[in-house]
C-alpha cells in the first residue's frame, strides 16, 4: 500500500466519476466504496462519501465534499499512450462533455486536466537531433488533440 494517495474532491459525483475513470485503462478497478455515516454538506446518512480506487494501478481516492472545489492546471494527470489508437481513444472518452486545450491537455466532464501523449514525444523532444526535436516542439504548440506520426514526420523533417 502506498503511504500517499491523491484525493479528489468533487461534489457529489464521486463514484459516478471513479466508475467512469476505472473503464478506460487496464489495471484499473473499485477497491472500496465508503458510505457517510452521518449527514454531510455532499449528502444525507447512507449516501457515497469516499470511494477508493486504482487507475493503471496508482491509487485514488474521490470524496464527495460537498460544494465543488474547482481542479486546476496546477495538477493533472498524464496518460502515457502507446500508440496513437489509445491516444484517439482515451481523447475521445475523456473530452466527451469536457472541454479541449493545447498541447494534448484537456478538462474532463468533472473539471479534472488530463495529458493524453503519445509515448514517442518524451523521445522525440530528448533525441540526438536537436533541429528534429525543435521541428516536433513546434508542431505539438501546434496541436489541440497530439498526433503522434505526424510529430515523427515533424522530427524526421518529412512535409506532407
């Protein structure tokens, strides 16, 4: 068990959210579903209070709070893709009455950022070429949505 867990504090939709999250990514699951045992700003007596769970096997918690607490920039979460498939994927699911950014970044229907890369853009922006990475830093400032073969092709210099 990890001695740090991140919570999220949402109003009222924190299981809704935490189901919705678990059905994107392998490993991923509800481990716990605590209800309040007493009445709270989020809710009555017998209503979702906490709900653990795991993402890709990093462990959450989501609190229903009560009044929402609005997610920031400041902190969000990266996924990792392997191939532009989940890119399209993951994109599609999470932006779906969220709301979309530059550079890959986009609000989730709860508020909460999400990075969605490609796994090759770490490579591409620390590889031997220089001129290549420059060429793929300015075509990703370009992109709402990341599109991984074209970042290569801007890294390789390849016009399309």
């Amino acid at each position: 068990m990890s001695k740090i867990t991140p919570c999220l504090w949402f109003a009222s939709e924190a299981e809704e959210a935490a189901r919705f999250y678990v059905s994107l990514l392998p490993d991923s699951r509800i481990d716990h579903v605590q209800r309040s045992v007493v009445d709270t700003p989020s809710g009555p007596a017998g209503s979702v209070l906490l709900v653990e769970f795991a993402l890709a096997g990093q462990r959450y918690m989501a609190l229903n709070g009560g009044p929402r607490a609005n997610f920031t920039h400041a902190v969000s979460f990266m996924i990792n893709c392997t191939d532009q498939a989940e890119v399209d994927r993951l994109w599609d699911a999470l932006l779906d009455g969220g709301e979309p950014d530059q550079c890959g970044w986009l609000r989730d229907r709860y508020g909460l950022s999400w990075q969605i890369v490609p796994s090759i853009l770490p490579k591409l922006f620390a590889g031997p070429d220089r001129a290549g990475a420059e060429r793929a830093m300015r075509a990703m400032m370009q992109m709402v949505k990341l599109d991984g073969p074209a970042l290569q092709r801007a890294y390789e210099g390849a016009t399309e």
